[in-house]
C-alpha cells in the first residue's frame, strides 16, 4: 500500500511540475540556482507527506477509538505508532519529490516559457 502512495504522489507531483514549467522557468530567468528549484520541490514533497501522514494518523486513532467504543473495550494505542506513521508518511513524501524535483531544476527557461 505505501508502495502505491508512493507512486501516486510521485505522480502527482511530476504533473504538478509539468503544470508550474512557467513559474520554474521565471524563477530562473530571474536567478534561482537548479539546487533552490530543486529543494522547493523536496519541500512541498515533505509538507504533503507530513500532512498525509498526520491525517492518517488521525483516521487511524478515531476508527480505533470508535471501535474500542462500540466493543466497549478500552482503547490502547501506542505513541510509537503514530509516530512511525507520520515519519512513513514524510518520507515517502520526500521519495516521492525527488524525480520531479531534479526533472524541474534541470529545465530550460526559454523552453519552458515557450510551453
């Protein structure tokens, strides 16, 4: 399951720089270095892992706890595995961003103004 999170948010992020070529070409038209349009990618990569990760999280402790309360048994959840989702979700975030963001620092500005 996390291999195809993966894949699907690497996806997304290609087309998402696919979509920005404009933006990347002007950021380097005006003097971003290839290192600076690669890390913002990184960046938004790892936030919406981070997010995902949290969101996750928090679906996985209140199916948890309504569980445990229709069972009427008492919720046990470690704090580890929260953690490791959030991390796991950050991650793959960061996996995900790596291709699109070296595809995106590696374009051509006038190629990309063009369209």
């Amino acid at each position: 399951m996390l291999a195809l999170a993966c894949l699907s948010s690497a996806t997304s992020m290609y087309l998402t720089v696919q979509t920005r070529r404009p933006e990347i070409a002007l950021r380097r038209a005006i003097g971003a270095g290839r290192a600076s349009i690669g890390r913002m990618f990184v960046l938004e990569g790892l936030l919406v892992g981070t997010g995902g990760g949290l969101a996750g999280g928090a679906a996985g402790m209140m199916a948890l706890l309504a569980f445990c309360l229709q069972q009427g048994w008492t919720p046990v959840l470690a704090l580890e595995a929260v953690t490791v989702g959030v991390i796991a979700g950050a991650v793959t975030g960061v996996l995900a961003s790596v291709y699109p963001a070296i595809s995106a620092s590696r374009a051509d500005p006038a190629q990309a103004i063009r369209g």
